[in-house]
C-alpha cells in the first residue's frame, strides 16, 4: 500500500542527525514516521536505515511539493507557507502559528491533558503559565499524544565500550546525568542524596557530562567530556543507575535520558512527578521527592546489589513497549487520519 507523504523540517537544519538534545528526540520521532510515511526532509526524502535526514548541500526550502502532511518545528517562516494538514510541536508557544496550525503534537500523555485542559482549568493554567502566559483560549486546535521513541540500537550496549566507560568512571558504583549542563539544569537534589549516601560507601560516585550552556561550580563528583551518541548505551550501563531532570518542565514533557536508561536495563533515580509516574508507572520503586528520599533510594540500590538491580531493570524494559518506534509512529498516523 502507498504511504502517505510527510513533509518535514526541524528550524533551519539542512540535515538532521541525532548529535544532541531536540536532534536525538526528533530523528528518532521521524524515523518512527517512517515505518507509516514515506518521510521527506526539507523535501529530500529519507531511506530507511540511514543515519541522516536531508542533504547537507541543499538550502532549507518550503515544500517543493503537495504533501498529506506538514511538520514544522522552530521555523515559523516554513511552516506559515506549508500547506494543510499541517502540525507543529506543542511548545514553545507562538501564536501566529498556533493559529496556523490544524493539530498540536505532545510527547507525553500528561502535557497533551494539561493542554486539553488549560483554557478551562485553573490548576492546569497555572502549571502551564510560564510556558503559554495567561491569556484565554490560547490551545483551539487538538492536540495528539504521539509519545517518545526510544531506540531499538540501546538494547544491545557493546560490553567493551561497557567496560572502558567503567574505567573512566572510576570503577565504583556511578550515578550518571548525561545531557545539558548549566546550574539550572543538574539534579541537585539527587546530587545531594548522593553525597549522602557517599560518605557511608565511599566507592559512590556522582558522573556528568554533556553540552557544557554554561559552566558549573562547586558541583560534587567527577565531570566527563560530552558522550557521542553511539557511545551512549555504553555509558548508560557502566552506571550503577542514572538520574531524571529536576527542573519545573520536567513536571509534565518527556525525557529521552529516562527513555534511553529503560532500553539499557539501567535503574533511574527520578523524581516524583506525574511525567516520570507516566513513563515509569506508580509501582517503580526509585521515586524521590526530597534529597533524603533520594539518599535512601540510593541506599537501597546499592546494598541490594545484582538481584534488586535486575529486577528494577526487568521492570522498566516490561515499560519501554510504551516507547517503541511503531507504537509512536502509529500515534502520529492515527492523528493525521483524524485531520
């Protein structure tokens, strides 16, 4: 059967590879496109099995061609010349292109409701406030959950990357953050559990690393240099267990380094809110809320040793169906059917 045509663009990107952040989570989203839509990128269209999206020697362009459907991210210039039915990512918020739009797209099943919800719930407006203003009536097209994928290739990290990210993580017990650095991003208060936990197991180790936004001080433990993205499920296992976003959008968008901790098989300390409730069920038993919930979790995990180990990593792959290419690119096709 003949697929239907997607037309796509993530800002003023000629190509698209997963290097980082927003590039990672979209290549993934579009390569699960693809298993439904003969995908086109800046109207190059993409191969299954290929690495990159576009052509790096061809200018970003408005579609070339009549599309079944239009995805735009961060370019409002392309979008606002796409024709219909058009889509765009639900956040940052703009409202010419709001307006614009036929349907909005969320990652997670919490933020796609506290959308729905927003121009008639209080509570949900003001969640949202900081991200959409205050204004009424802002969200009038629907909205579809589409989720994030995860990537089949984590499932299998080469043991002997394994072991030599093991060895730069100095051999203990490492509790990883991979991704933005800033003050404002890093878990302080896991980071805080851990250095209480690390006074009583001194083989405890705090890791970061990742696109240094801007310098950080006085941080415990032991900064890596930025992890290239084939490296990663390697980095993910040498972690005794990794940690989740703190900040406030965290409360209701997804996060890939969760997603990529599920595929690996290594546990995740993660604060409780109702994205992380979402992603890794009400029974998952590393939830934290202050940083002395978070020293015992950490306590646990590391006196429980192998066996309560695997049983958190049984756990989360039993999730991860949730997250799989087909599912998400199955999501996205029901939604333009509904256009």
């Amino acid at each position: 059967m003949k697929k239907p045509k997607l037309y796509c663009l993530l800002g003023t990107n000629r190509t698209l590879e997963p290097t980082g952040g927003d590039k990672i989570n979209e290549a993934r989203f579009l390569r699960s496109a693809s298993a439904y839509f003969d995908v086109y990128y800046n109207n190059i269209l993409y191969v299954n099995g290929c690495e990159t999206f576009g052509h790096p020697e061809i200018d970003v362009s408005p579609p070339s061609q009549e599309y079944d459907l239009y995805y735009v991210r961060n370019n409002k210039e392309i979008l606002l010349q796409c024709g219909a039915p058009c889509v765009t990512m639900a956040v940052p918020y703009d409202a010419e292109v709001f307006d614009r739009v036929d349907g909005l797209i969320a990652t997670t099943q919490t933020w796609r409701d506290l959308l729905v919800k927003r121009d008639e719930d209080d509570e949900a407006r003001a969640i949202l406030k900081d991200w959409y203003g205050d204004g009424p009536d802002l969200i009038r097209k629907p909205v579809f959950y589409v989720g994030q994928a995860c990537d089949p290739g984590f499932r299998q990290p080469m043991p002997r990357r394994t072991l030599r990210f093991r060895h730069a993580f100095t051999n203990g017990d490492a509790i990883g953050y991979f991704g933005r650095i800033a003050p404002a991003t890093m878990p302080t208060i896991a980071m805080t559990g851990v250095m209480d936990v690390a006074r009583f197991f001194p083989q405890l180790q705090f890791i970061y690393g990742g696109f240094v936004r801007k310098p950080v001080t006085n941080q415990i433990g032991l900064q890596v240099p930025p992890i290239a993205y084939d490296d990663m499920p390697a980095a993910i296992a040498a972690c005794t267990a990794v940690v989740g976003n703190e900040e406030k959008d965290a409360d209701f968008l997804g996060s890939g380094k969760i997603i990529d901790a599920m595929a690996v098989g290594t546990p995740v300390l993660a604060k409780l809110n109702p994205v992380r409730l979402e992603q890794l069920g009400e029974d998952y038993p590393l939830f934290y809320r202050d940083r002395w919930e978070a020293a015992l979790k950490l306590h646990e995990l590391v006196t429980g040793g192998g066996p309560f180990r695997q049983l958190i990593a049984d756990f989360m792959v039993k999730r991860l169906e949730l997250h799989h290419p087909d599912e998400v690119g199955r999501r996205l096709y029901e939604a333009w059917r509904s256009l």
